[in-house]
C-alpha cells in the first residue's frame, strides 16, 4: 500500500503561517485576550480556524490595528 503524505491546499498553510494565537495578539497589541476576542467580534480583527479548531487571528490584521494607533 502506498502512502501519501498529508498535504493542505496552499492558501490555508500561507494563511496559518501568518497568524498567531489569541495570547501573542493581545500582546503584540497591549490589550487584553477579552479585548482581542471584543475586536474579533466587530470585525476589526480577522481569525482562521486550524484544522484542530483553535482560532488564530492573521498577522496582517494584527498589524492594521497598530498602524491605526
């Protein structure tokens, strides 16, 4: 029998690769997890759920946020 490696669709691994956890983000940005989650909720901060289901908020959306700033 052979066995191919699992693979992903391209965009998702560039995706998960330019995001973090919701703890680095409240970091990166000085605020609070509860915070990050209120930002999440009225859009101004974009997620991506892993294959596991963890939520990661994407980099780029994290570096909007501190430019606005």
């Amino acid at each position: 029998m052979d066995v191919q490696p699992l693979t992903f669709d391209n965009g998702f691994q560039s995706r998960i690769g330019r995001s973090v956890s919701i703890e680095q983000a409240a970091q990166l940005l000085g605020v609070s997890r509860r915070t990050v989650y209120y930002r999440i909720r009225d859009g101004r901060l974009r997620t991506i759920r892993t294959l596991g289901g963890s939520q990661r908020v994407l980099i780029d959306s994290v570096e909007e946020m501190r430019s606005a700033h």
